[in-house]
C-alpha cells in the first residue's frame, strides 16, 4: 500500500453563517497516526468529513500526497472513511461488504474473492461470509468496516470515533488491535475522538482542537506532562488550574516560591492531584471537605482560609484514614507545576 | 374506579365498530344485492345466484373497460413510481434556498380538487393539439398520483443513514452508482408499495379518465354509464370485484410499508 501525506492548508469551512473551522494549517506526513481530539462541537469531524471529501470547504485548500483534491469528489479521492456506526450495507451479505470497493474498482470476480476472503480470515470472520450485518456482534462489525476500508488499499484511512459504539473492554482490545494494523499497513492514519485516553495510547501526534482551532499541537506524552493552555491542560485530567489571583489565596510556602522564582507575564498555573504531597497535621493550613473512593485511589478535596480548594488524589493506604474536617498540610515539588499561557 | 373505566373502554370499542360499520355498510349491502336474482335493488332478498358474475364476465364493455384500466393504471404506477424515486431521491438529499416551497408545489396535485386537474389537462392539451385519449388519461392520472409516490418514497429515504452513500463514495462509487446500488435496494419495498398505492388509486379514478378521454373507457367510465342509463343489478357484481381487489392490493401495500 501506498502512503501519502495530507496537508491542509488555511482551511475555513462555516455552516451558514456559524464559523466551525477557522484558518485551520496542517501537515500530515506519509503513515503517520494523528488524532484529532476534543470536546463535541469543537469541528474535528467537519474536518475529517473535509479529508474525506464529504463536506466541501468555504476556502483553503487540501493536498493529499501531490495532487490538490480541494474540488476533487470523495469517491476520486485516495482516502477511505469509516463511520461510528460502520455503515455497513444493510442488504449485502459480510463478504459482498467488504468485497465492494473492488467491485467497484472493476477487479473480475475471482479476484475478488480470493482477496475478500483473505481479509474474512485476517479478522477472523472466514465462517461468516453468508451472514448479513445485522446477524453478528457490534465487534465484529466493526472489524467488517475496518477490512472493507482497508481492502481498497487507500492512501489515507479516516476513522470517525470507530471504537465508540463499543464497551469498555472491546474498547481496549481494539485499540491495540487498530495499533497493530497501522504498523502493519504503514498507512496514514487520520483518527478522530473525544476520548484523551484513546487518543494517547494510538496516536503519534495529536491534534487537540478548540472551537474549529488548533489548541495544541504535540506528541501524546508532552500533551500530557506540558499542556500549554488551560483547556489542554483541564482536557488532559489536571484537575488543578489556577489564575495569578487564585494563587494570592495561597499561604503555602512551596507553591508561592514557585510563583516568585516564574517570570511575571505568566497566566495560569496547574498540576496533577497526584503530586501533591498531604500531611496529615493538627491544625494544618487545609482542610478536607470531600473524600470519594475509585478503587485503585481515593480523591479528596481540600480548602484554606482563604476559601481556594485544591483536589487531591492518592493511593497511599495511609492517607485513606483522613476523614473529612481532618486538617493536613500539602506541598508540591516544583518541577510538577507547570506553566500554563493562557 | 375500574369498573367504571372498563365500562367506558367498552364504549369507546362498540362505538369504533359502530363508525367502521356505518363506513363499510354501503359496501356491505352492495356485496349482498350482487348475489341476489332480483332485478331491482330492493328488499326482500329474493333467491342467491351468480349470474350478475357471469353476465359481467361475458359482458365484452366491461372487459374493455377492465382491460384499459389496467393498461392505464399499470403505465400510470409504473411511470410515477419510477419519477417519484428520482425526485425523492433529489429532495432528500438536497440543501438548497426554496427547497420547502418546491417540496409544497411537488404535493400540491393533492389537494387539489380533481375536477380542476382534468378541465386543465384537457383544455391545455388540446391546445396544443393532442386528442383527448388513454395517453392523456396516462399522464393526468400520473400527475395525480405523484405526489403520493413522493410522499411514501422519501419518507423511507429519509429514513436510511446518510453515511451509508458516504461510506460507498469513500471506497469509489460514483452517486448515480450508490443511488442505484445502496439506495434502490434499500427501498424495495417502499418500490413495490408504492406502485400498489399509486396502482389502486390510478384504478379507481374516474374523474380525470371522463375529461382527458373521448371514446375508450374505463372500468370507472363504464360503471358510470352503466348507472346513468338506468340501473344493472351487474353493476353490484363489478363493485364487489373491485372492491376486494382493491382491499388486497391496499393491504399488501401497508404491509409493505411496515416491512420498509
């Protein structure tokens, strides 16, 4: 299979009058696996809808490989999409499903079978050729969308929250799964979810997007350990974000050196619940006003005088005795703070 | 407390049979008098027979009559099944400025009254030169019966996910193709249903077929005539044989419908 790269290019797209993608750039190299992550709304599937040629932009343009396919119909596009709800064909059997595409690329007919049913066994479903799509699992309909996208060999594969549809554990599988057959194809692949834990554990790059913006642009670890704003930062579960402001609350010795030492144009501080240190102490400078359990953690909250609540998380066997009104101290290592722009 | 309500369902149920009865009864006595020897559509029942079923069945203007209905109503049902799929196909699928009022002027031959459309017809056509005939019954009854095929096919159309087309122009069908191949199959049975529907209304139109039409009948025509005339006891026998066929055919056409 051939790779090819996709570059957008200022890309704007508005439904009536309603902006959803604004002077959007990116480069997307030859078997790479982006994913474009966010919140509902916040246009990643209007753009992958853009890739796939199934929504038309209000302007910019879109090169897949060399060749411009701005104005270029979906079905003369080398890309191939696949739905949340896989979109299998309700009247045609498993095997004509994924046999389709060829069928259409005029390949004869022992061809087709010979491929179709190579893929049938690849995802395990060799039995299940006759069966229609509504006569097997949500899992394995799902791996009938996968082989009937990728039988075609397309250049790009878009994926529009494939995995959703299914239950927490299948999730997980397929995950690894879809991991798998990315670097066995070598394709690029384009992937679009609002789940961040998803998105971390596949993607090479991640696009994190905010109302038809990119946010940021990174690499899944340094998304996760230095979000650059507050909505990267609150996206990727930092359940502590606090202005300039919020932070003159704060008598804590340890977090206001930190603040002295920062350069004063900054915005926003955060950090995780789990690098905080809690002392259990009488008369301490917080005091615990909630206490949740999650199995491998408890999460707490504390508040000061001054009203400012910080969220802790632990799975310290001995801090699972606090109990709320307890008082304790809390202190934070340095490096774990991390500096946010806006 | 349940007793009283149970009472009240009881009357609601003998008041639903009352109104289906006082709907059916025409239709009922119509059936009884075409198995009764009397010429004279009067009680007392006299003897059973059925010969007014025999008379119909030789009778050579009925046969004309029945044949030219069925030719007219099978091309009408046909022609407005086939429109009506590509023009659903358009409006469900289309986005444009207008495209509610379009929907409206689609829908607008059925609300109108029927008279209206076969003077209009007829004196339009004729300026243009055409002779009143089967053809011009063909195209009036056409326009009647389209917007009801539109109706009932891009009703299920828009039923059907939009991403399926989607998912076949990602993997290289062209839209004429997906139409043909996704959406046709999709809506089979909506296909067959609606050529039943527009089938049996086509059939029973009469009066379109006696303004677009100078000298071949219909089977409505000549049930018509038959009366003016003065009355025959035949006429019940015919009602009967189109009302059952009509009963059939409708019914198959909503279990159709239901099947998707």
């Amino acid at each position: 299979m051939i790779s090819k790269s996709i570059n957008l290019i200022n890309i704007n797209k508005k439904f009536n009058s309603v902006e959803v993608i604004k002077s959007f750039n990116l480069k997307i190299n030859e078997g790479e696996f982006v994913t474009l992550l966010g919140p509902s709304g916040c246009g990643k599937t209007t753009l992958l809808r853009m890739i796939a040629g199934l929504e038309y932009v209000s302007s910019g343009e879109i090169f897949i490989g060399d060749e411009n396919v701005t104005s270029v119909p979906p079905n003369k596009r080398d890309t191939s999409i696949m739905f949340q709800d896989y979109a299998l064909f309700p009247h045609m059997n498993i095997e004509q499903n994924i046999g389709y595409g060829l069928k259409l690329k005029k390949l004869d007919k022992n061809t087709i079978k010979e491929k179709t049913s190579s893929w049938l066994k690849k995802i395990g479903l060799e039995n299940y050729n006759n069966r229609m799509p509504y006569e097997i699992s949500g899992g394995q309909r799902q791996r009938v969308a996968l082989a009937r996208s990728l039988i075609v060999e397309p250049g790009v594969l878009l994926l529009d929250e494939p995995l959703g549809a299914l239950d927490a554990n299948l999730r997980k599988t397929m995950q690894v799964e879809l991991k798998k057959i990315h670097s066995e194809f070598g394709i690029t692949f384009v992937y679009v979810t609002h789940d961040q834990e998803e998105a971390l554990s596949m993607s090479s790059r991640i696009v994190l997007m905010n109302e038809g913006e990119i946010e940021q642009l990174s690499n899944p670890n340094e998304l996760y350990d230095k979000p650059n704003t507050s909505f990267a930062a609150k996206f990727m579960g930092f359940s502590n974000i606090y202005s300039i402001s919020d932070i003159q609350l704060l008598n804590s010795e340890n977090i206001i050196k930190h603040l002295k030492e920062e350069n004063t144009n900054l915005n926003k501080i955060c950090f995780r619940s789990k690098d905080i240190e809690i002392n259990p102490q009488k008369n301490g400078e917080f005091k615990i006003i909630s206490k949740n359990y999650y199995g491998d953690l408890y999460k707490f909250q504390a508040i000061n005088s001054n009203g400012l609540i910080i969220n802790i998380s632990s799975s310290d066997n001995k801090i699972s005795n606090l109990e709320i009104n307890s008082e304790v101290n809390l202190t934070i290592d340095n490096s774990k703070i991390i500096s946010l722009q806006k | 407390m349940n007793n009283s309500k149970s009472i009240l369902n009881n009357l609601l149920y003998i008041l639903f049979f009352f109104i289906i009865f006082i709907i059916y009864l025409p239709i009922i006595v119509m059936i009884i008098f075409s198995f009764n020897s009397s010429k004279y559509q009067i009680m007392p029942f006299r003897d059973f027979t059925t010969e007014w079923y025999y008379r119909v069945i030789n009778d050579t203007q009925y046969l004309e009559g029945l044949t030219n209905s069925l030719v007219v109503s099978f091309t009408v049902s046909l022609l407005a099944t086939i429109l009506a799929f590509f023009c659903a196909y358009s409006l469900v699928n289309s986005n444009f400025r207008g495209k509610s009022i379009l929907n409206l002027f689609f829908l607008t031959p059925l609300v109108v009254p029927l008279i209206l459309i076969g003077i209009s017809l007829r004196f339009y056509l004729s300026a243009q030169g055409y002779e009143p005939s089967l053809y011009l019954v063909t195209i009036g009854q056409s326009i009647f019966v389209m917007p009801l095929a539109i109706l009932n096919l891009s009703n299920r159309m828009s039923q059907i996910p939009k991403n399926l087309e989607e998912a076949a122009w990602s993997l290289g069908s062209s839209r004429i193709r997906s139409m043909f191949e996704i959406i046709l199959p999709s809506c089979k049975f909506s296909l067959i249903a609606t050529f039943i529907l527009t089938f049996t209304f086509a059939f029973d139109e009469f009066i379109i077929a006696y303004f677009l039409n100078n000298f071949s009948i219909t089977l409505p025509i000549k049930i018509w005539t038959s009366l003016v005339t003065g009355f025959d006891p035949a006429i019940n026998a015919v009602g009967t044989l189109v009302f059952l066929t009509s009963l059939t055919l409708g019914l198959t056409a909503q279990l159709l419908f239901m099947k998707k």
